[in-house]
C-alpha cells in the first residue's frame, strides 16, 4: 500500500470521527443544559426593588419589636410622673402587764422641690423620641440592606448572560474551527483548543447560574420564604444606580442620624440636670401620732409633725455630675467634626460614582459595539480563511473582556452608591453591605430592646 493511499485513508478516517464528534456535539447542543440558558433569559414577573423593599418590612412588622418598645417608652413616661412613695413607721414600748406603753404611728413623704422627678420626665421624654427615631433609621438600614441584595441580584443576572452570550460566541468559533479542521486548513490540536475554551465557558455559565440560586434564596429568605423563582430582568441601563445622588440629598435633608446625635446630646445634658437636681437636699415631711398610756395620767394622743433634711455634705453628686458633663462636652465635639468627615467621604464617593458612569457609558457605546464588531467579522474572515485561529481567539477574549469589565462597573458603582447611601444615613456602609446584614440589624435591635432601662419611680 503507498504513502499517498494511507494518507488518503487516515484522512478519511478522521473525517468520519470529526462527523461522529460533531453529531455528539448537536446532541449536547440541544440538551437540558442549553435549553436552560435559554429560558434563563425569560423574564416573567419581575420583583422590583419596591416590592421587595414592602415584603420585607411587612415580615418583620409581625416581629412587634418596635411595637414593644413603644410600649415600654410609654411606660417610662408614666412612670416617670410618679411620687416617692410615703413610708409607713409604727414603733411600740411597753408590751403584756408592762403598766407604761407608749404607741408611734407616722407617715413620711419626701418633697420635690428642685426638679428631680421634673428632670427625670423629661429623660423618659427623651427616650420615646429616640425611639421614635431610632425606627425611622431602622426602617431606612433595612430598606439599604435590602437594596443592596437586590441589585446584587441583578448584576449576577447580567453577569450570567454575559457568560451565556460568551457561550454562544465560543459555540460559534468551535463550529468555524470545525469546518476549517474539515478543509484540511488547521490542525487537529486548535479544535482541541477551541473546545477546551468552550468547556470553561460551560463551567462560567454553571458557576454564575449558582450565584443567582443561592442570592435568590438569599434575597426571598428576608421575607420568610425560599422563592427559587425570583427574577429581577433588568438591562445594564437600567441597572445602573442614576437615584443615588437624589437619595444621598434627601437622606441629608431628613438628617436622621444627625437628629440622633442630636438627642444624644440632650439626653446627656437631662442626665446632669438630673444628678444636679438629686444632689439637692430634698426635705422630708413626717406626721404622726404618739399615743402614751401610764398609770399616773390617763391616756394620751399627741400629734407630731416633722421635718428631715439630708445633709449632703460628702456626697453631692459632684464627680457623677463631672463625668455626665465630659460625656455631653464630648458629644458636642463629635457631633461637628462628624458632620464634616461624613460630608468629606460622600462628596468623594459621588465624585467616583459618576466617574464610573463615563467609564460606563464609554464601554456601553463605543467599546462593547466595536469589539462586538470586530469578533463577528473576525471569525467571518477566519471561515473565509483569512484570518488564523489566533486572530479569532484574540478578538474573542478581547469581546469578553469587554463584557465583564461592564459588569464589573456596575459592581464598583452599586458598592459606591451604597456606601454613600449609608454614610448620608449615618450608618457604617458594612452593616448593609454583609451577607446576614439583616439578622444582624435585627440581632442588635433585640439587645437593644431587653437593655431598655425603667426610667423613674424612685421606691
């Protein structure tokens, strides 16, 4: 047998085993996997960020924990208006045959008259408005932590279709290779090539499906359910966060943290006002009757009224009322250095946010429709056998490239808008921004509820 009729066989030989390869390949082509990529791309009854901002907040209202604290605020107040209760004394001498017996009866009722339970109501006061404010934060953290995993929702959405756009483009370069390695024109190893890079597009899509499955479940857990149906469907336009500086403005405006440390700094100055006002010798008012039976008099009833006045000589509060002043002078001192640094780091984060959204516009307009185009025509030329296998990997990774880097814009600009939101609320940008933010939120208000203090009431 010649050379020239073995060539003409292995040939033919691999030919056929490149058709068996490329029947196996339809078959994979249509299974489950791709029909699944498919209808990844349904959108039907998308959750917007409202609906999924009012599920939450209607779940955990059925916690009633704000409605306790309500209760409890309310409770201080009353109790705060309460009297010192009078103190009942009955002393005896003389008991059974003894012939002199003498019998005290008295009621004691210490006085306000420096302002003390003045002083305390007004602490309680104090801490109803906080509480009043402190939901008003609440509400609004738990509206951030919420945005902050839907929008990641969406993004991993827009990156799994990335991949699968990258799926159909390496689907496309493998076919090409195909029929050029079927014209004898390429090498058996850049079919190898080719699938090999198709197989990791394959494990990308895989990886980016599971982070959408585990972020829905995620996502529908704050509302107490495990909702595997969820879709956000939103494009890269609409995706980006354009409501940031109009959000970060009226966060400012309503100034929620800012009334809070406001009413820090009240509730400090009501707490020295109160130690001022119970270093204050506050009288006693004592009346009673002394009733004296002897055998030489008959017996007696005799009325008794008196005053005690403590001598507050030691202690008068001096150094509790020295600590309550460096705590208020404190406060005072970090409210303005806050208000600076807080504008500081907002302006700095608005000012990269909309340098991330030149950069995005750029890529969206100019960089993703070129290096589309120039992938497309690419491989058309290498089909034609222009152009080598490089030139379409070139362009293929380049066009990839380009893809990501807009998701990853949209990332960078989603964290910067978050942070900014958070900082224009007073909040630390990672309380949101966690995984278990809202179990943590939740976490620290539970604390926050049985640490509550009983305001007032003296005895």
């Amino acid at each position: 047998m010649s050379k020239k009729l073995c060539h003409v066989k292995a040939r033919r030989s691999a030919v056929l085993k490149l058709s068996v390869i490329s029947g196996l390949w339809m078959g994979i082509v249509s299974s489950p996997f791709y029909t699944n990529i498919a209808y990844a791309n349904t959108v039907q009854n998308p959750l917007t960020l409202t609906q999924a901002i009012q599920k939450v907040e209607q779940y955990q209202q059925s916690q009633d924990v704000w409605k306790t604290q309500q209760q409890i605020a309310s409770a201080n107040i009353k109790q705060s208006k309460l009297w010192i209760n009078p103190e009942l004394s009955i002393e005896q001498t003389g008991f059974g045959s003894d012939p002199e017996k003498e019998l005290a009866i008295g009621i004691s009722q210490q006085l306000d008259l420096f302002g003390q339970r003045k002083s305390t109501q007004k602490l309680a006061q104090i801490s109803k408005d906080q509480t009043d404010l402190k939901q008003k934060i609440y509400q609004a953290q738990l509206s951030l932590a919420v945005k902050y995993l839907w929008s990641q929702l969406a993004i991993f959405e827009l990156e799994r279709n990335v991949v699968q756009q990258q799926l159909k483009v390496s689907e496309e370069n493998l076919n090409a290779i195909q029929k050029r390695y079927q014209a004898g024109s390429i090498a058996q190893v850049d079919v190898d090539r080719a699938r090999l890079s198709h197989a990791e597009n394959e494990r990308l899509y895989r990886q980016a499906d599971l982070q959408v499955q585990v972020l829905t479940q995620q996502l529908s857990s704050l509302w107490g359910e495990v909702d595997k149906s969820i879709v956000i469907g939103l494009s890269p336009q609409s995706l980006w966060p354009a409501s940031t500086h109009q959000q970060v403005q009226q966060y400012l405006a309503e100034n929620l943290f800012e009334k809070s440390r406001q009413l820090n700094v009240l509730e400090a100055k009501a707490t020295v006002d109160q130690l001022k006002a119970s270093a204050r010798p506050n009288p006693t008012v004592n009346v009673g009757m002394n009733r004296t039976q002897s055998p030489e008099t008959t017996t007696e009833n005799t009325l008794v009224v008196g005053v005690s006045v403590p001598l507050n000589i030691f202690n008068r509060q001096q150094y509790g009322v020295q600590i309550a002043q460096a705590k208020q002078d404190l406060l005072a001192k970090q409210q303005l250095f806050y208000l600076k640094q807080n504008a500081l780091q907002i302006g700095t984060l608005l000012t990269e946010l909309q340098g991330l959204e030149v950069q995005f516009k750029a890529l969206e307009q100019t960089q993703l429709p070129l290096a589309t185009q120039v992938q497309r025509k690419t491989l058309q030329g290498f089909s034609a056998g222009k152009f080598a296998v490089t030139d379409v990997q070139q362009a293929t990774l380049q066009l990839q490239d380009v893809r990501m880097r807009k998701v990853q814009l949209l990332k960078e600009a989603w964290q910067r808008a978050i942070e900014a939101e958070s900082l224009s609320l007073g909040i630390e940008p990672s309380q949101v921004m966690a995984k278990d933010a809202v179990a943590q939120i939740n976490q620290s208000l539970w604390q926050e509820t049985q640490a509550l203090p009983v305001i007032g009431g003296g005895n």
